[in-house]
C-alpha cells in the first residue's frame, strides 16, 4: 500500500509542470547570472601542418637511442616522433622562451609563471597532419598574443632542431667516409709492414749467404709480385717496376733495386701513418659534432615538416558561452527540484 502511494506521489509532482519549468528557468537564469559575474576565459586557436616521410625510419638509429626503445615498424617511429613533438611544445624550454617573448610584449604577463602558461595551452592531434594550438585566457588580446607567440616559438625551435638532424645525417655521411679511409690506410699500412719484413729477410739471406748465381725465373716472379703488391694502384712505383733487372740477371743485382722499395715502402708508409693521425682527428672533431648536434635535435627526425598552414589570425571563441551557462544552470535547477520533492515525498509518506 505503501508503495502505491508514494507511485502516485512522485506520479503526481512530476506532473506539476509549471513547477518544474519554472525551477529550469530559474536555474538558467542563475547561470546566465553566474556567467556574467565569473566571465568566461577566451579560447584562441591556429593550427600547424606536421607531416613526417618514412623512407628513413629503418636507418635513424640515433632516434632509437634516445627513445631507448626498439621500433618493430614504422607506425612505432612515427607515433614516437608524433609524441615527442608533443612533449617538446609543452616542455620548459619551450614555454620558457614563450612567457619571456610575452613579458617582452605585454605587461600583463609579468606575474605568469611557466606552469600557468602550460595550464592554458591545448594542443589536439591524432597523427601527423593538422595540429591545432588553443590558449584559454581572460582577454581575447591576450588569448591572441600567447598562441600566437607559442606558436611562433614552436615554429623556431623545431626547426632549428630538425636542422640539427639533417646535420647528424651529412655527419653521418662523413664519418663512414672517414672511418673507411681510415680502415683502408691501416690495412695498407700493415700490408707495406708485411712486404717490408718479408724483402729485408730476403735481403740479410743474400747478403749472409753471400749469394752468387742468376735469380732464377720462379724467384724473379716472386720478387716482381711483392714489388707489385707494395705499389698497389701507385702508378709512382711505374718506373722502379720497369727497372727490375732483366732476366739472367745475378742475385747481387738485384739487391740495389730491392732497397729502392724499401725505401720508397718506408716513404709511403710515413706518409700514411700521417694521413692515419689525420684521419682520426677528422673522426674524433665529427664525432663531437655528431654528439652536438644530436643533443640540440631533440631526437626529432630529418624528415619532419612543422609548419604554418596559413597566415590567418587566431579564432576567438568563449570556453563556456552564456548558452551552455543558462543550460548547465536549468539542468541544475531540475535536479535540485526533483531532489526537494523526494525529500518532500518521502517525509509525508513515512508520517
């Protein structure tokens, strides 16, 4: 009985209508009231153009280092990027440099600190492609002036280090230059070594054997391909070459042409050991440019692209307007009326 009572209770009050428009309209017009006393902050918002090419993602292993992650696809190397891109726009170096570009500008922003600053940005995005800013603050002018000076630092900084990336890549380049030359100048270094040992062990056997006789053909060839290998692509050595004793020849002559590529081996080989302490100076000062500028990169890739998309000024809209204020108001005009009625209800029906 109990039940059917407070059924038709609550069947009965929410059929007053009059009562339930009039607590609607009361409630918005609180809220149109409470809008107007707590004004609204302003939204401004641009938008960027990011756009990122992959045909690299498989090489940039720099990037995997300072992600210290392994990319198993390219999908993983962009979404990276894409939210690395992010955390650099509301790092404290970024928003450091736009609230002292601010200050710089407007007076108003002198009390601001760089975490108020990071509480009013938005940035939205889902992918490379079209990125949207928003800065809510009090005045239009001033949402105007921080998305756009953020914006302007955004622009600046990423693409100053996106050209220190293209710089990792031509340092890239160079290095493996370098250290080619250098693997090459020592595998040379150590083949006139071995040619080296080889012809003077000849020589001290026929000068302590006192060696007479003719070079026969077999040892004459032997002698000629040594010579050969200790002058390479040299065409230098052409001559020396061409003046190998003729064949029928005694051992003994051809001991003064041995020791004339001894010498000109020994004046190569200096030469490169000069051009090896060369190279690694090349290599350690690209090296340290390498480190450079991988810090300065951000471990942002070569291939990205952040831009302006146009040059139109910020669009200005309220964050709350006076409308959603009077409807959030009605709403919560409703639900205080329901509430007082079934306190109400419930009070009668237990009496």
């Amino acid at each position: 009985m109990e039940q059917t009572v407070l059924r038709d209770e609550i069947y009965t009050a929410a059929h007053r209508w009059p009562v339930i428009v009039a607590s609607f309209i009361i409630g918005s017009l609180i809220g149109i009231f409470v809008a107007f006393v707590w004004p609204s902050p302003y939204r401004a918002t641009l938008e960027l153009g990011v756009e990122l090419s992959l045909y690299r993602a498989t090489e940039d292993d720099y990037i995997a280092e300072i992600a210290e992650l392994p990319f198993r696809n390219a999908d993983d190397y962009k979404y990276w990027q894409m939210q690395q891109l992010n955390a650099l726009v509301f790092s404290d170096e970024y928003l450091g440099e736009t609230l002292s570009r601010l200050k710089e500008t407007d007076v108003y922003w002198h009390g601001f600190t760089v975490q108020e600053l990071r509480d009013m940005f938005q940035v939205y995005w889902r992918n490379a492609g079209r990125w949207r800013l928003a800065a809510e603050v009090s005045g239009s002018h001033n949402a105007k002036q921080a998305v756009e000076t953020w914006r302007d630092v955004i622009l600046e900084k990423t693409n100053d280090s996106i050209t220190d990336s293209r710089k990792i890549y031509l340092i890239d380049l160079q290095l493996q230059r370098t250290e080619d030359a250098l693997l090459g100048a020592k595998s040379r270094l150590a083949q006139l070594a071995e040619i080296n040992a080889v012809l003077l062990d000849w020589r001290e056997k026929v000068q302590s054997t006192n060696g007479t006789g003719v070079l026969n053909s077999s040892q004459r060839w032997w002698l000629m391909s040594l010579a050969s290998q200790a002058a390479g692509v040299n065409l230098g050595w052409r001559s020396l070459l061409d003046s190998i004793p003729p064949p029928g020849t005694s051992i003994e002559e051809y001991i003064p042409w041995v020791e004339k590529i001894l010498i000109h081996m020994e004046a190569e080989s200096e030469a490169i050991a000069t051009q090896i302490d060369e190279l690694v100076r090349q290599s350690e000062i690209l090296q340290s440019e390498w480190e450079l500028a991988l810090q300065d990169s951000d471990g942002l890739a070569a291939t990205l692209v952040v831009e302006k998309l146009s040059e139109m000024e910020p669009r200005l809209s309220r964050a709350r307007s006076i409308f959603t204020a009077a409807l959030v108001g009605g709403m919560f005009g409703l639900l205080l009326w329901g509430a007082i009625t079934l306190v109400d209800i419930y009070r009668r029906s237990e009496k």
